[in-house]
C-alpha cells in the first residue's frame, strides 16, 4: 500500500539497549493509539502499544516497556512479559500470543517506522 513512506519516530540515541523506549502516534482501524519503539541487543524493534490480553497500553510510566532486568517487555497491568525480539508472550495471561509487530529501520542515525493496511499515521 504505502511501499516507501518510512515515517520519522526519533534520533536514535535516544533508545538506550533494554532501556526507556519512545511511543508514537498512529492509527488502528479508525481508532488513534500509539506504537512504541525499543532498542534490545542492539537492534530496534516496534509493536502497536496494545496488549495480547486485554487491548490496554504497555507502559504505565510513559516510555517504561522492559521489565526491571531488561529481558523482557512487560505489560503493567497485566504483568504479562513478551520476548523483544518477537514480541510472543512467554508469560502471563495472554501466553503463545504475541504484540503486534511493526516494521522499523535505523538509518543515518534515526528510527523510521512503515505504515501497512492495518496500523496508519495518526492525522494521515
């Protein structure tokens, strides 16, 4: 649908490995909701901010999606904690299912991520 509109999220220092992540803007099925972008062993990865369990966001302390030691993204309210790589939840209530993956690259420095049919810019 959109092949190469690659949207700007931020300067990618500001995602520190198993660290703060940033949330963006975007829209799901007519519904504005945000999509969140963490940086684990040196890759960037992106998922729709919306639990497997039950369709709430991740991060109750804005930006706070790894679980204290950093191996884990964790749902706040739920406890539920998804690998970072695949976003497939390992434990929890929403077990074998997994976060919604979007696609996002780094280059020169920045974090772009790509709209699909499902999950578009908020204000597009």
């Amino acid at each position: 649908m959109m092949g190469g509109n690659w949207i700007p999220v931020c300067d990618g220092v500001l995602l520190e490995e198993g660290g703060k992540g940033v949330r963006f803007p975007l829209v799901v099925g007519g519904e504005r909701t945000t999509g969140f972008v963490v940086r684990y062993r040196g890759q960037v990865y992106a998922y729709l901010n919306r639990c497997a369990h039950v369709p709430v966001e991740l991060d109750w302390n804005e930006g706070i999606f790894f679980e204290s030691s950093g191996d884990y993204l964790a749902c706040s309210t739920h406890g539920a904690l998804y690998l970072p790589e695949t976003g497939l939840c390992k434990l929890g209530p929403c077990r074998g299912r997994s976060l919604r993956p979007l696609r996002v690259r780094e280059e020169a420095g920045q974090i772009f991520w790509q709209p699909d049919d499902y999950v578009t810019p908020a204000g597009a």
